[in-house]
C-alpha cells in the first residue's frame, strides 16, 4: 500500500481512499464491465474486418488496374513497332518507284532515238 502511495505522490497525483463495494453492486458493475466489453470488442472486430474487407477490394482493383495499365503500354509498343516497319516499307517503296521512273526516263530516251530518223 505504501509503494502505491508513494508511486502516485512521484506521477504527481493524491492518495485517495478506496472504498469497499458490496457483492451485489460488484457483481453488476463487473457483469455490465464484460458485457460492454464484449460489445465494443464485437464492434472493433467488425470495424477491423471491414477496414481488412476493403482493403483487398482496393487492392485487386489496383492490380486490374496495373493489369490494364500494362497491356495498353504493350499495345502502343506493338502500334510504334508496326508503324515503324510502315515507314520503312514506305521509304523501300520510294526508293523502288525512282528507280523505276529512272528506268521509264532511259526507255523514253531510248524510244525517242529510234523513232528519230538517222542523220545521214
């Protein structure tokens, strides 16, 4: 008893007398201690299975969307990769028609001097 005291004198409180309580209203404070004890236990449980509940909801909503996220990154990788390979067959097409019209020009050329009667 002394050491409680003293121990509440050092936290800077007073000694306080404590009186006895009789059976019946122990009984009714403990059984009204328990029951509400159980009732907010019940109710902290309930609030930390919800808060667990939608977590995960949170959770795999972000993975659907990082899931999304990433086939559309493959997709426009594949749509840069595809119009990559558009401009370089449209640049080999451009090549191939100059040289044909290259080709057209020395065949007009060749043309014309045959149609041309000879100098002589």
């Amino acid at each position: 008893k002394q050491w409680y005291q003293r121990r509440v004198r050092v936290m800077g409180g007073k000694s306080a007398k404590v009186y006895k309580l009789n059976e019946q209203v122990a009984l009714e404070s403990g059984a009204e201690f328990i029951s509400e004890f159980f009732l907010y236990s019940v109710g902290a449980g309930l609030l930390l299975w919800e808060y667990v509940r939608s977590s995960n909801k949170d959770e795999a909503k972000e993975a659907a969307r990082v899931k999304e996220m990433n086939g559309l990154r493959r997709d426009i990788d594949a749509l840069k990769t595809s119009s990559f390979d558009s401009v370089f067959i449209m640049e080999e097409q451009a090549a191939q028609i100059r040289g044909l019209e290259r080709q057209i020009g020395s065949l007009h050329s060749q043309l014309d001097e045959l149609r041309s009667p000879p100098d002589s």
